[in-house]
C-alpha cells in the first residue's frame, strides 16, 4: 500500500468531488490506483476520420465527422426512441437514442459540424450508431494518436460525464509524484526472464498507446503480472491441499450400496457415472480429505452419482449431507432419496430454514445420536447447532450458490473433516476449471442418460406470438407443461422488458382453462413453494416465473421452455434454463423470444444455442464471447479471482509463462509461500 491508494481522485484535473463520488459509486473507482488500474476497453484511431460508406459491423469504436439533416421521435413514452439522420456529405446513417428524448432534442442542431465516435451496427443494411459520443467539431485541434475509449454507466452519461474525463485525470494523475514513485510489483528476475515492460511504462502505454507494438507490450505485461499471481495462489492452494488435511479411510463399499444397485436401481448406470463413481471411490482410499467438483449437464444424473456416494459413507458406518441452494431443491432431492432409502432402510431427514422447531429438536437429536443417517436440507444445515455423530460426506448441489467460506464450515463439523464433493451444470471447460477451482480435483459427467431426445430450440422475433401460441396450445392439448421465464418481475418504464406480472395477466387471459403459477425473487418463501409446489405435482400447467427456476428443478412433463426478452441473458444461463425441458422422454422445445433488431454479439449467440445442446460447448463460446470472469460459475469459485486484462480464453500462452515463471519463483525463494 502507497500514497497511490491513498489518495483520493477528486484531487485529479477535471474530476473534484461530485465527479470522484460518482466515479466511486458508479465504478467504484476511489483512489490514484484504482484509476490506474481502470483500462480502455478499447482504443479508436483519433488519427483520422472515417467516411459512413468505410463503416462495416466488425469495426471497433470509430469516429465520424458531419451534420445532421433531420431529427425524428418514434413512440411514445418508454417506449419512444430519437433517431437523428447525419450525413458525411456522401451518405447518411442513423444515430438512436433510447432515452433523454427531449434533452437531446434541444441538446444539438442540425447543419451543425459534429464528430461521432460510436460503434457501427447495421439495422436493414443503414449504417447506425446507438447512442454514441458527441462532440462539435473543432478544426483548431490537432489530431491526435490513439485514445482509450473508457466504459461509463448510462447513469454517468446522463450526468454529462464523458469518455474524456479519463484522459485528462489519468495525464494529471501520471505527473503527480505519486505516480514518479511508483514501485514495481514484479520480481525483477521475472521481469528480466520474460523481458517484461516496467510497470510505470505499462500504465503509460495501456493509457496512452505510444503505438500498437508498445501496447502489445504493455498488455502482455499486465496480463502476465495476473495470470502469475493467480497461479502461485494455485501453487500454494494445492500444495497446501496435498499435504496438510487427513481424511476418512473409507475402504468398503457394502451392502448398502451393493443392494441399491443390483435391486433398487431401475436403470444402469451411463458409462459416464460409473467412471467417475470410480474417481470418487479412489479417493476415499487415500487417507486423505475429498475435495472434488463434479460437473454435469443438466440432466446427467448427478444426483445418482452423490447418492451412492452417501451410501459409502453410510456402508463405512458415516453420516452424509445432501446442500441445495433452495427450498424447492432440497425438497426434491429429499423426496428422491427418500424413495431411494426406503427399501435400504436408511434414515433420511430434511432441514430448512422452515422447518418447525420441534421438528428441528428431533433432527438435531437424531443427527447427534448418528441416528439419522443422511441429511438433506438448505444452508441451514451449516448453523452451528447442527451438530453431527460423525459426518463422512458432505455433497453440495449446484456449487455456483456457495462460496468456498461456506464450503469449509462443512469441514468443522467433524474432527475428521468429512469428504467433500461439489456439484454444477455449469460446465466450465477443463482448462479454465484447473485454474478457477485451483482447490479442487474435477470430475466430469460427459453422457446424457440413453433415450433423451434433443431440446429443439428455436429463435422467434416478438412479433411471432401467434405461432408461439399455437405452439403452448398443442402442447397443452397433448398433457404437456410449459415454462415461461422473464427478465423482470414487474413493468419498469425505464426498461424496454417484459415482466413476470404482465406475463402472468397475459397467460391467463389466453389461457383460461390451465392453472397457471408465478414464482420470482420478490415473494415470500412460502407462496413461492406453493406455486411452485402446484406446478410440480401438474395441478398449473403453466409456469410464469424469473430465472429463480433457473436451478435444478425437476418436472418431467413440463415440454416447452420460452424465454422472453432472450437477449438479456447470457449463455450459460439461457442453457440451464432449457435444461428445465426435456427431462422425459417426449421431444421438448425451447423458444428463444426477442426483439427485432439484435445486434451481431447476439446473433453469435443464438447460433450457438440453436445448433448445440451440449453444456461444454456452449460454456467453452460463452467464455470467449464474455470472458471468463463474467460466466457463472466463476463469480464465487474457490479463488473467487477477478482477471482484469487477462483472459482465460484467449490467453493460453501467457497461462503457461506466468505459470512456469510462477514455479521458478517457489522454487527459488520458499518465502513466497
Ligand atoms: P442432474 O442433477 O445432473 O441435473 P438428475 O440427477 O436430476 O440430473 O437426473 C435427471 C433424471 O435422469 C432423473 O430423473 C434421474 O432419475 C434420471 N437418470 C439418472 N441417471 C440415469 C441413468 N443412468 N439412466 C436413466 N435415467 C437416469
Ligand atoms: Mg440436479
């Protein structure tokens, strides 16, 4: 910690104190460093001025000088939009704007000389620009190299704060004494080896690129400083790991788990979840602690694969746990192994936040006298009070909703801290997964139970409802259930999107004669498990809800998945969410529901979606189209990490220097651990 953490930005040219409060709530930007450290998202040729006729849709951030030549509004209230005609005295293009109709409005005039720097997009062939940057044009002023072009939010903007305030603090913050002190965080030897660029040089050329060599230089620095830091976290985690914590000896599998699967099991088990029953086996004999992520599709059968990993515990005369995010979860998996306990002879119990007290007594007494055998509930099972005989295994569900804190209060209700095995369908691709769960080994569920018919998903436009309808129709007919998810839950005019409560009004009037639930984030606990309780047992046909369904819940029946306002979501959720459908055997449907006009991202990504129903696949394109740190999943992983300019994806190369110069350095300074 130096001066540059101290020091707040207000003191920065151009900033002073209602911009640097805006600057920390809205970036979290506070300090010299902080500023430093917030990079151009990209750089624009401030060099030259492109022409309209130039413009194609892979083109970065560009500028353009010219006039408007008409202004028109379009709709009304949230709805309206502005759209300005600018001409570069060749063509015309389009500039829209979503918001702040009327200030705009008056804000600038036509036969005007301005210069826009936007993003090109295409909307029916004409060029547009959405909301860009717009500045008059001032011949006077010298052309200038590469700019950075910095983020801001749409809350900065409204508050005429641009772009290029950045440049000006971060030219005042780069002559302060401050920045003159600047220490190098790097070892010199690592600096040396890889013949690094000096850090004050690489903020210099990330700010204010003296060409695209030095740049290149300057990221790689970046990037590398990253990458290397987060692999000695690796190196020490599991170093630490493979040392240090003893772990049951669990060395038979008995009758338990012998009679569930010559007599209980109705199906074989997929190639796929005897391998890594077989992972899971081979740990239990190393004497020490388990720590292993299983990922899975949606749909593999991961609950199969945890529960007769409960069942070596139990045959080795151990307690096991089963942790859900949710209510709902906990219930279903507790309904499961129920059945599935039974003809064992196996205790089983649920626990939540809302089980009744007596109730509670009896589980905590049952737990304490090893009575109750295997556990399943929420995260109240992590409160102190309860208090385990002696718990072998302890399996988390859906691993995305806890974080590592949470995972090693597991680990306290043991003298001998119980085997831990993690589950996720969000798949994370083998490489990444070796970084961000650093901690743990990974086990991986690649095959789909036999019989599965794949999920047919297909884009519609909104004004396709018709055919949309006739779709949830036959469905209905034919006995099915339908899904149908939103953005928000209520109408908010500000916001372009449609919500669970119009979404519910509308079904109903469509659908008169089906029952339909509503479940989202802002309802009591209890209403949202009677909702979703009258969609479980078939009683409502429909489900209107928010992503909070996004996990693990199973309706067999239920056919058809539509996701309103698609382009919202990302990826990997658009992919947990079809993996609600098709969990019968009967062909299911997802229907990608959005607006006209996408832009080419988006585009990308419903290919994507429509072509493949395999989990990696559409992790791995996730991934390089967001970047690692935005995918879930990665958020509240083990290292919970946060790359800035290093990329996972992209930069596998720099990956394996920074590990390698990450090694040398344990290697020849210990102190390092
Ligand atoms: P996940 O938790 O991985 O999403 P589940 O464990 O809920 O998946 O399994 C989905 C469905 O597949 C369940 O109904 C389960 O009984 C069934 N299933 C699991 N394994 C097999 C198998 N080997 N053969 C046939 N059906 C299976
Ligand atoms: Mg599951």
């Amino acid at each position: 910690m130096g001066i540059l953490d101290n020091k707040s930005v207000k003191y920065l040219k151009g900033i002073g104190e209602v911009r640097a409060k805006n600057l920390s709530t809205e970036l979290n930007i506070s300090t010299f460093r902080d500023l430093l450290n917030y990079f151009p998202t990209r750089h624009i040729d401030r060099s030259r001025f492109y022409t309209i006729s130039e413009l194609h849709e892979e083109m970065p951030y560009v500028q353009i000088r010219g006039q408007f030549v008409n202004f028109t509004v379009e709709g009304e209230g949230a709805k309206g939009r502005l759209k300005g005609a600018f001409s570069d005295g060749k063509r015309l293009m389009e500039v829209v704007w979503f918001s702040k109709i009327n200030k705009l409005r008056d804000l600038y005039h036509i036969g005007v000389e301005y210069v826009l720097f936007g993003k090109p997009g295409f909307f029916n062939n004409t060029p547009q620009m959405v909301h860009p940057e717009i500045e008059k044009y001032n011949p006077e002023q010298p052309p200038e190299g590469f700019q950075g072009v910095y983020s801001l939010t749409e809350k900065m903007r409204r508050k005429g704060m641009s772009s290029r305030l950045f440049p000006v603090a971060l030219r005042s913050l780069m002559e302060s004494d401050a920045f003159r002190d600047l220490e190098e965080t790097l070892p010199v030897e690592v600096i040396n080896a890889y013949n690094l660029m000096g850090l004050r040089d690489a903020y210099r050329e990330m700010h204010f690129p003296s060409g695209t060599d030095n740049l290149a230089r300057a990221r790689l620095r970046m990037k590398f400083e990253e990458l290397f830091y987060l692999e000695l976290n690796i190196m020490r985690f599991a170093m630490h790991r493979n040392t240090a914590i003893a772990g049951h000896f669990l060395p038979r599998v008995g009758n338990c788990f012998n009679k569930f699967y010559s007599e209980v099991l109705p199906f074989d088990l997929t190639g796929a979840q005897k391998r890594v029953l077989k992972e899971i086996r081979s740990d239990m004999v190393t004497g020490r602690q388990m720590n292993r992520l299983l990922q899975g599709d949606v749909g593999s059968g991961k609950t199969l694969v945890a529960f007769m990993t409960l069942l070596i515990g139990v045959d080795n005369g151990l307690q096991g746990s089963l942790m859900a995010p949710t209510e709902i979860l906990a219930s279903q998996h507790y309904e499961t192994l129920k059945e599935w306990c039974e003809p064992l002879g196996i205790s089983v119990k649920l626990l939540t936040g809302s089980t009744k007290v007596k109730e509670r007594r009896i589980i905590h007494e049952g737990l304490q006298s090893g009575e109750i055998q295997i556990l399943v509930g929420t995260h109240a099972l992590l409160e102190e009070k309860v208090e385990f005989k002696n718990l072998g295994i302890a399996i988390i569900d859906e691993q995305h909703r806890f974080g590592v804190a949470q995972r090693a209060r597991l680990w306290h209700k043991n003298r001998i801290p119980p085997h831990v095995l993690v589950m996720t369908a969000t798949p994370i691709p083998r490489t990444l997964a070796m970084t961000v769960y650093g901690d743990l080994d990974v086990s991986v569920i690649d095959e789909l139970p036999p019989g599965r018919k794949p999920i047919a998903t297909f884009l519609r436009y909104d004004d396709n409802r018709m055919e949309i309808n006739r779709l949830i129709n036959i469905q209905l007919m034919e006995g099915r259930q339908i899904y149908i998810v939103y953005p928000l839950v209520r109408e908010n005019p500000k916001l372009e999107l449609k919500s669970v409560e119009e979404g519910f009004e509308r079904i109903t009037g469509l659908f008169p004669d089906v029952g339909v639930s509503m479940v989202h984030g802002q309802m009591s606990t209890e209403k949202k498990d009677r909702e979703m309780e009258k969609f479980v047992s078939g009683e409502n046909r429909i489900m209107v809800a928010t992503t909070v369904i996004e996990v693990g819940v199973n309706v067999p029946n239920a056919s058809v998945m539509i996701i309103e306002n698609a382009e919202r979501f990302g990826l990997s959720q658009l992919h947990q969410l079809r993996g609600r459908v098709g969990r019968g055997a009967d062909k299911s449907y997802c229907i990608l529901v959005t607006r006209q006009q996408i832009g080419q991202d988006t585009r990308k990504r419903w290919r994507i979606m429509t072509e493949t129903t395999d989990g990696f696949v559409v992790s791995e394109a996730d991934m390089k189209l967001r970047g690692p740190g935005d995918m879930e999943g990665t958020q509240q992983s083990g290292l919970a990490f946060n790359l800035r300019v290093a990329d996972l994806a992209k930069d596998g190369q720099i990956v394996s220097l920074a590990r390698q110069g990450a090694k040398k350095i344990l290697e020849s300074h210990p102190e390092f651990y």
